[in-house]
C-alpha cells in the first residue's frame, strides 16, 4: 500500500511540474498553455466566480460573477481552497477588490502570486483526493491491491489530474467500489451519492450495483446502496439548496441548453456542418445511452456467470461517455479508477490510454490555432480524426471487457480459478480462512 502511494506522489508532482509553464506565465499566456498543454480551469474561476473576493458560490453577486456552472461538491472545493488562499492573500484588500471592475482583479497587484497559490493550494486538496482513491482501489480486490498500480502509474492521470476538479467526484467513486467490497452497501451508497453531488456519474454505478444484486438474490443490497446515495445527495446539496435554490439550478440549467461540445461526435458533426439543437441532442444522446444500459442489463443477467460490479460499472459509464454532448479532456479519470478493476492488464489499459494523449494533445493545439482556428468554428481533420480515435480506443476496452464476461476464463481476475466476484458484499460477508497452526515433533 505505501509503494502505490509513495508511486501516486511521485505522478502527481510530476503532473504538478507539467503546469510549470502556465504558472511561470501566470496563466496569461495562450500560445503557452495550448503549446504546452499546462491548461487548468482552476485559476481561470478563482477570479471569475467571485473567489477572489471570498464569495460564497450560492450567494446572490447581483449580477456582478456568472453562478458556477458545477455540481455542489465541486463548488464546496472551490469555496474552501479560495478561503484558505485568503488566509494570506498577496493582493489588495477585499474592499479594493469589490470596488474594482471583476475584470480587473487579474492585472491587480499581487493577483498572479495569489491566483497561482490558489492553483497550489487546490492541487494539495486535489493530491489528497487522489491519496485516498488509490488506497480504495489497492483494498477493492483484498488479493490484488496491485490492481490499483496502472492507476497510480497513469499517463492520463498525470497530465489530466490537475485540469480540472474531477479528482474529488474520482475518490468517492472508489470509496464507494471499496464499501462494497467490503461487504458495506449502506456506506457504497452514501459515498456515491457525496459522488454525485460533485460530477454526475458515478449515479451510473447504481445499475452496476442492481444487476449484480438480482444476480446474487440479494435485492436489499442495492435498496440500501440507492437509499444510503439519496440521503447523502440530499445533505450534500442542501447548504446551497438553503443559500439559492435559482443559483443551485445553474448547473442543471446549463446542461439541459448546452449545445455540442469538445470532444463529442456531436461536435464532429456540428464542424462538418450538421446542426442540432440542444433539446434534440438531449433526447438521441438519452435515448442512446438507455439503449446500452438496456444491453448492458441483459448481458449481466443473462451470461451464466454473473459480471464482476468493476466491469458493470465500466461498460455503463464509457457508454455514457461515448453518446455524451460533451466528453472534456479530464474524464478520462472519470473511466479511470473503473478501467483498471473492469481490466486489470497494462497492454489494454495503455493502448486505450494512448489514444485518450493522442485526444489530449489535440484538443489544445485545435484550440491553440496549430490544427485550425477554433475560434472560427472550422473543422481540422487531425482533431476529428483525434476525437474518433479517442472512441475507438474506448470501444476497444469496452469490448474486450464485454469477452471477459461472456468467456470469464480471459478475465485476469477470474484466471486463477476465482469463480465469485471479490468485489460483493456476499464474498465480503465470508469468514475469512484462518492460518492452521500445526504443532511441530519434538
């Protein structure tokens, strides 16, 4: 267990190194942060949500910040590493701040040094998210915790980890497979739903949960899973359901009317000219994914030997994925924690990772203006080419994990002769063997 956090240090700083150059420039430079791929949402909102000025992302700025756009747990995050950054704030005084055009906070004295030790301090909060995932995913198998080593060793996770806050939503997701695993429903659930108060995914790990139940006759495993992921959505929501019920709307708002986006094949689509409304996408992209939750259902209840919870949640979540208006350079770890349980072999694991660098690298240097002009809605056909080769690899996964389950003789789990899935509360629940301790002739 020390190795592999000891080894997700090592990875982290290095992923913190790769935005040397973005913070050396202090996030001004576009040529810098598209050419060196050190692009971060992070210090971009420290002053565009109103963090600068230590304001409560739930709280009325009539009219004065945009109301962040992100799910609560993402916003608590920001919130917290925004009042600590205050602690000892290198720019002016909160009152010169309010008093100044929110456009102006970047050039202010002090701001770069303050916008940069909010990045810091949020990368800290972020490495310890990414601590606890990694020693959730070493204790999910109790006989394989070097399942847990291509995701402290990941590429993707080196250079996506810091782009945005999907790190959080990333470590209750695997607490949530760990409390399963250990024969905890009730703890999955609410871990899952602290989960889904930061991105909305890993709601999707409740199907993996149902099929797994049925199969097993134990249907109030996932009774107390889906209650325990409700009540937890609920608490986690309400400080900002008590502060704005209009501001905690924003985010649902905001993805109910947003149109095609980066890295989706709808935005292949709109850049080859092809235009589609929001309600439209919405309907085919749902009508999509319910269509593979639906196969996905039926291949888990009819194969005869019942899936493992790790490759459920994995086909559901890239399904997700694949069919969405909007698939960003960072949710790749959303797939991450799930790929590494589903299929735990390093030729798999890095042939789908290298399509998602070949994606990465891309997508900054189309919007940096190397492939094409972003700015002017033209295609680039090394981007679309990016897009649809970061699917394929996706697919690819997907598939081999789908032959695993159908023939569990090739899941590298299963190979040894395992029959049950490690990974159940009813596996969890057996007595572990006991040492035999046999006396010795004298």
């Amino acid at each position: 267990m020390q190795v592999l956090l000891l080894v997700f240090t090592f990875v982290f700083a290095l992923g913190l190194v790769q935005r040397g150059p973005c913070m050396q420039t202090d996030w001004n430079n576009s040529d810098v942060r598209y050419a060196k791929m050190c692009y971060s949402d992070i210090p971009y909102l420290y002053t565009g949500r109103g963090f600068a000025e230590q304001h409560w992302p739930y709280a009325d700025s009539h009219g004065r910040y945009p109301a962040m756009e992100y799910p609560v747990g993402i916003s608590y995050l920001a919130w917290i590493a925004s009042e600590l950054t205050t602690i000892d704030a290198a720019g002016p005084p909160v009152s010169v701040r309010a008093a100044a055009d929110p456009a102006d906070l970047w050039g202010m004295p002090g701001m770069a040094t303050e916008v940069n030790a909010n990045f810091a301090i949020t990368a800290v909060l972020l490495f310890l998210c990414g601590l606890i995932a990694a020693w959730f995913l070493a204790g999910a198998h109790r006989r394989r915790p070097w399942d847990a080593l291509p995701f402290v060793l990941s590429p993707c996770l080196l250079v996506t980890g810091l782009v945005n806050w999907d790190l959080l939503a990333v470590a209750f997701t695997a607490g949530a497979l760990w409390a399963w695993s250990r024969g905890k429903p009730l703890w999955a659930g609410l871990l899952l739903g602290l989960g889904v108060a930061t991105k909305l995914y890993p709601l999707f790990l409740l199907g993996a949960f149902l099929i797994v139940a049925i199969r097993r006759r134990r249907l109030s495993w996932f009774v107390w899973a889906a209650g325990g992921a409700a009540v937890a959505w609920v608490l986690a929501n309400l400080p900002a359901l008590l502060s704005s019920v209009d501001l905690w709307k924003v985010f649902w708002k905001f993805n109910s009317t947003r149109g095609a986006d980066l890295g989706s094949l709808w935005y292949v689509l709109s850049l080859k000219g092809h235009s589609f409304s929001a309600h439209q996408i919405n309907l085919v992209s749902w009508v999509l994914f319910l269509a593979a939750c639906a196969a996905i259902l039926a291949l888990g209840l009819l194969v005869k030997q019942p899936p493992r919870v790790a490759q459920l949640a994995f086909l559901i979540v890239a399904a997700f994925l694949l069919v969405n208006k909007v698939y960003s350079p960072q949710y790749v770890l959303w797939l991450l924690p799930l790929a590494v349980l589903a299929r735990p072999r390093w030729r798999d694991l890095l042939i789908w990772q290298a399509c998602e660098l070949f994606y990465f690298a891309s997508v900054w240097w189309f919007l940096g203006g190397w492939l094409t002009s972003a700015s002017t809605n033209a295609g680039s056909p090394i981007y679309e080419i990016a897009i649809v080769v970061r699917m394929l690899g996706e697919i690819y996964l997907m598939a081999v994990v789908v032959r695993d389950i159908l023939w569990p003789g090739h899941d590298p789990v299963r190979a040894d002769g395992v029959t049950d899935d490690p990974m159940t509360p009813e596996v969890a629940a057996r007595p572990r063997p006991q040492p035999v301790n046999e006396g010795v002739a004298g």
